[in-house]
C-alpha cells in the first residue's frame, strides 16, 4: 500500500508502471516513495547498445533486441518520446528480469554493485557466469547456468548478455566491412635510383627468386570481414621498400637527376644463415658501382638523400652505424628505434651523426581500398554496407612472453575470464625466415579477425618496446591500448605526438599491476636528460601528469618503481578503465585512426599517399637536418 500514498500524477504513473512489471520497489531510508530500480551513471545498459552507440553514425541502426533500459526514471524534466518507452519497456521485459532472482550455481563469492547494469558487467567478465542476480542491497552474484530461477521482489536477475554473446553474435551476423577503392592522386614523387648490388647483398643470395607481390607481401591475400588481409612478416620490410623503389614509375638510371637513392642491403635475420653483408665489401662496391661518392662536393649535396635500412629492431647490422664519409649522411629506417632502451627512441638517436626513423612494421593491410579504420570512423549513414558495432570491447594477441611477460599474463587472465574479450594466444614465433609466410596465414587471419570485432585492442611490451600488432590495431581499426610511455612519440616522420595522442588510450603499467606487480624495463623507463618530451607529454595526457614527473631523469630506477607504486598502490582492471571512457572519446579516437592509419600502410604501389611517400618526402625536406646532425654529433 505503500505506493498509494504516492502524490498526484506520478504516483499514478509508478502503479501503473509496477502492475506492467517494470520496477522494483523498496522502502528507501529517508521517504516515503518507492525507490526505483538503481541505474547506472549513463545509458546504454548492455555491451551491445555500449558498443553501438559508439560506433559512429549507428544510434539509428541498433537492433530493438540488443537494446535494453538503462533505468526508467519518473521526473517532471523527463521527455522521452512514447516510441522509445515502448521500445525499451518491451526489451527490458524480454532480458532483464525483475522481481526475480536465481538460486544456486554461485561462480565466486558476491560483490557490491552500484547497479544491476554493473553486475551485469562483471558477470560478462568472469569465467562460467551464465546469469546474474543483483539485490536491493548492492549485493551482485554471479551463476552459472545451474542457477534456478525463483520471485523476490527484492531482486533482479538477467543473463549475462541481453543479445546473443559477443563471440556467437560475431560467427553469425554479416560484419563484412565494404570495399571502397582509394581514390589514385596522380602525386609524382622525386625521382628514384636504386644502385645494381648483387644478390649476395640481400639474406645472402637467398632473395634473388622473390619478385612477385604476392611474395614480397605475403601473399595472395585472404578475405577477412570484408577485408584483404596479407600474411605480412614483420621483418621483410627492406623487401617491400625494394620492391616499391624498383616498379616506381619515377625510377632512373641517371645518377644526377635522381633525387633519392637506396642501398638495396639487407639481411632478415642476422644468422651464420642470412649474415649481413660486410660493410667494406658493400661500401667498396658502392663506390665502383658511383665513383662520385669520392667527391665531397657530390657527397655534400647527394649524401643525406641515401637510405639505408634494416630489418630488425636491435642487432642492426654493422654497416648502419658507419661513421665515416659518405654514409655518415644518409638516412636510415628500420622497424624499431629502442631496441632494449629504457629512454626510448631519444636515447636511440642521441648524438647520432645521421637521422634515423622509425618506420612502421608492415602491416597486414597494402590497400588499394581505403583502410579498414578509415571506414570504420565513417558514419553509418555515409557508408551503408557498415557492419553492426564490435562485438568485443577489447582483444588480446599474444603470448605471455617478453620483457613485460608479468603485464602479459594480467592481461592473458583478464581477457581469459572476460566474455567481452576476445583473444588469439596460439601464436608462432615470427622469426623472419625467406618462406615463413605462408606458414602463418592462419595466424594472421584470426588475429585480423579479432581486431576488426574489437573497439580496443591491447598492446604490451614484448621482446622489446613496440610490436607489429599496434601497427595492424591502427590500421584495421581497433584503438590501440599503450601501456609503455616510450612508444607516445616514436613515428616523427609520419605523424607527431599529437596526431597519436588522438588515435591510442595510454594506460601506464604500473596502473594495471599496483604495487606488489613487478614492472618491467619499459614501464619503469626514463628520458633522455636534455629532452623536452616529458613536458609534451604532460600536455597531452594531464592525467598523467604525476606519472612523468616520477620518471624524470636522473633518478635511478629504484627511486622512480618506489614513485609508481605510491602512485598506483592497487591494480586496476582493464576492463573497469575501459568502461570509463566516454562514448564521445571513442568516437573521437576512431577518427584519430582513421587519419594516421593510411601514414603507416606500405602500399602494393604508389597510388596512393602511405608511409612509403611520406618518408621519401622527408628525405627530400631533410638536407639541412641531416647537415647538422652531422656538424653537431661528436662521434667521429
């Protein structure tokens, strides 16, 4: 009787909103009302409505099955129009169950929840919760399909996922992103020339037999969502950089008009297999093969338009580091600055005589379609064959290997005994081998796969700073979670810290392992002493701004673990941080994607622009840079 001595109107709507079912009510603690059934901050209530609400453009276009009430709340403010009432009256009645509880079947003992929403969520994380019952009091239990129904009026009671799960939602419906061509430029870059070494230059002789893309790339490529995907080895980069120098509608065999000129020297794994190739029999050659590079007047003018690149993040080959004229000059690329580094890519390239870029894994997309990010920030009403949201709120690819192997293992169980992750963990080596390609087409796909499903994907530390995954997360689409500050400003060639800073979530280690978590090299790591990177950094991220100033140099690394643990006492869940960013932040970030994706793209040629343009234009724009470097380093 309680409800009738509610006032006026609203107390007319909220019986009859009880006899139709849809509130729960108890006598709250300081009035006379009935209390309302505990909602959650925001709506939507369920992933699926979540994640389509992020996607841009698709409000209009989530299924009414997916869709669940937040919370019905009676106010004099409220607008709501009846259509939407009804439509969400009849899900909420069709998934959310109130009045009801379960018994049995308990996964893990009980929480607290704020909401039912919230216990919703954490029964989508754990490993073997089927259902879920949450209580007047806050109390949350997680069941597993055992439990059994029974009426409470003090309870409300659902199963995990009001729509089909994320993973059987994915096999099911038609997620096929559309292929939409990207449109030629007509761009006509500087002149390129490419010095006729012997084979013996390239793994020793063994690349002489690999001139077809399909072999340069990893190919043919195989369908996945709609999306052509390469089984691209991370270290056969200088192959596909061979590869676009030699079919450029710009090459020339005339060494004074060419505007920039590759060393064709590269090994993929520097084994007694595939050594590298002597650096006096190359530089010999090289001087045979153009005599000007004898002549310093030549050398001053043509010298910092040479490239050199290598393979590998760290053990570099011997001739990358020639101090001496001529290729003291010339630029150099290979797939990671930092190696083992604490200070990242500065202490890399610090004092160095020549500039040296980080240029992007390849990835496992070469276009010629737009790139998978790119459509996927579309709106939904630009591109009509979009697919429906991302079933899975964040993925994981990997093992728990590396020098962040503890950050791994975190992540491995979260994502484990988490519903809304998805995960790929049987994973070969990439070794870097002449014919390793085809051998890991089924490796590539799944992990594609996973990632054109994901809004977020993971990407720790492995055997060293950064990994091809962040490349092909960007690329198709899935925003990249950093949990190491030394990637934050790493591709200066193609975009800036800025540009990254709109497109990754940056989570620091320490955030996720709290203070008894060990922290690796990486998450403990400093800066360079004169650097001005700290101070950017703290710009951009201002929530971390107490985070840096722990990491200034040149506090020994002892001082800087003791700041993060004061700084990050307990650990924090992955998926609680990543159910705290606004729906507007994801969207923003899908678009900060879609504008740095095509700079990290090898393409199959040079129709459109991609990473191989742009660092060819900063060769081109870098004479007096590279001058200097030279000038101002004191390794001689």
């Amino acid at each position: 009787m309680r409800l009738l001595r509610a006032r006026g109107v609203q107390g007319l709507a909220l019986l009859g909103g009880v006899l139709l079912g849809l509130y729960v009510t108890w006598p709250p603690p300081d009035a006379g009302r009935p209390e309302l059934l505990p909602a959650p901050a925001s709506e939507p209530s369920t992933p699926q409505v979540e994640l389509a609400q992020r996607a841009p453009g698709a409000a209009s276009h989530v299924p009414a099955k997916a869709m669940t009430s937040a919370s019905v709340r009676v106010s004099a403010t409220t607008s709501a129009t009846s259509a939407a009432r009804t439509t969400r009256r009849n899900t909420f009645r069709r998934c959310i169950r109130t009045k009801e509880g379960r018994s049995g079947g308990e996964v893990e003992d009980a929480t607290k929840e704020e909401s039912y929403a919230a216990c919703q969520k954490r029964c989508q994380c754990l490993e073997g919760c089927e259902f879920f019952t949450f209580w007047k009091n806050g109390n949350c239990h997680a069941q597993s399909e055992s439990s059994t129904p029974f009426r409470n009026n003090d309870a409300v009671s659902g199963p995990a996922f009001c729509a089909a799960r994320p993973a059987a939602a994915a096999a099911a419906a038609p997620v096929d992103l559309p292929k939409v061509m990207a449109e030629k430029d007509g761009h006509v870059g500087p002149k390129l020339y490419v010095y006729e070494l012997p084979e013996r230059f390239r793994n020793w002789g063994e690349d002489a037999r690999c001139w077809t893309a399909d072999c340069v790339f990893g190919g043919p490529p195989v369908n996945v969502h709609g999306v052509d995907i390469w089984a691209s080895n991370q270290f056969h980069m200088p192959r596909m950089i061979y590869y676009r120098f030699l079919r450029s509608p710009q090459l020339t065999k005339n060494l004074e008009e060419a505007e920039v000129f590759l060393i064709p020297a590269y090994s993929f794994r520097a084994t007694d297999e595939l050594p590298c190739a002597n650096s006096s029999d190359l530089f010999y050659t090289l001087t045979r093969l153009n005599p000007r590079l004898k002549d310093p007047k030549w050398v001053a003018k043509k010298g910092p338009r040479h490239l050199l690149m290598d393979a590998r993040g760290w053990e570099t080959c011997n001739y990358m580091w020639e101090l001496q004229t001529p290729f003291r000059l010339a630029h150099r690329i290979n797939i990671e600055l930092n190696g083992l580094m604490e200070d990242g890519p500065e202490g890399w390239t610090y004092n160095k005589p020549f500039i040296w870029y980080q240029f992007p894994y390849p990835a496992v997309f070469h276009g010629p379609t737009l790139t998978p990010a790119q459509l996927r920030a579309a709106p939904r009403a630009e591109l009509p064959g979009k697919p429906e949201p991302d079933p899975f709120l964040w993925s994981f690819s990997g093992t728990g290997r590396g020098q962040a192997g503890h950050l791994r293992q975190v992540l491995i169980r979260e994502c484990t005994t988490c519903n809304r992750c998805g995960k790929e963990l049987r994973i070969e080596e990439v070794r870097g081998d002449q014919k390793e390609n085809s051998s890991k087409w089924g490796d590539y796909a799944r992990v594609a796969a996973k990632k054109l499903q994901s809004t977020f994907c993971v990407e720790p530390a492995g055997d060293s700073i950064t990994r091809k995954s962040l490349i092909d997360s960007i690329v198709l689409g899935c925003i990249p979670v950093i949990f190491a500050h030394q990637e934050l400003d790493m591709f200066e060639a193609f975009f800036d810290a800025s540009d990254f800073a709109e497109a990754v979530l940056f989570v620091p280690e320490a955030k996720l392992l709290g203070a008894k978590g060990p922290i690796s090299i990486f998450g403990s790591g400093t800066f360079v002493r004169t650097s001005k990177l700290p101070q950017r950094l703290k710009q951009l991220y201002p929530e971390y701004k107490a985070f840096f100033d722990a990491l200034r140099p040149p506090s020994p690394v002892e001082v800087r673990e003791k700041l993060l643990q004061e700084l990050f006492p307990e650990p924090q869940s992955l998926v609680s941080i990543l159910d705290a960013v606004p729906t507007e932040e994801v969207l923003r970030k899908k678009k900060g994607l879609a504008k740095i994706a095509p700079r990290l793209v090898i393409g199959l040629d040079d129709s459109f622009e991609d990473a191989v343009r742009l660092l060819l234009r900063r060769i081109v724009a870098d004479d007096q840079l590279a001058a200097k470097r030279s000038r101002e380093s004191t390794l001689a």
